[in-house]
C-alpha cells in the first residue's frame, strides 16, 4: 500500500479503546483504503470497528459521521 507508517499508527490509534478517528484529506489520496486495512486489522485482533461517512450534502448534517457509523449497529 505504500503508507506503512499511517497503516501502523492508525491501527494502533484503533486498539487503545475507547478509540474514535477521523481520517480526512483531498479524494483520491487513498483514505479508504487506509482505512479499510487498519479497519482488518483491528476486526482480526478482536476490535469491533463502526466506519462512518462525511456525505457531499447541500446543508450540513450535525453529527453525520456518528450517525452514519451507529446505523448499522
């Protein structure tokens, strides 16, 4: 993936609970999937890991992110 030192610290960011993280950047830097590898690797050592989205809205939506992520829970 090429991004071994954020992977690293993402992942460790995401196995100290309670743990909340917010990734942001420009599209097309990678930020899914960044996420998407830390995110496995957490699941595999027993972390339950809840991904939400900030969706392009013409009026902002206070807490998106949270609800998005609590959806499916």
């Amino acid at each position: 993936m090429g991004r071994q030192p954020e992977l690293d610290r993402l992942t460790d960011s995401m196995l100290r609970p309670p743990a909340v993280v917010l990734i942001e950047g420009e599209a097309g830097l990678g930020k899914s999937r960044l996420v998407a590898e830390a995110a496995a690797r957490a699941a595999a050592a027993g972390r339950r890991v809840l991904t939400g989205f900030c969706h392009p809205l013409r009026e902002p939506l206070p807490f998106g992110p949270v609800v998005d992520a609590l959806r499916g829970v």
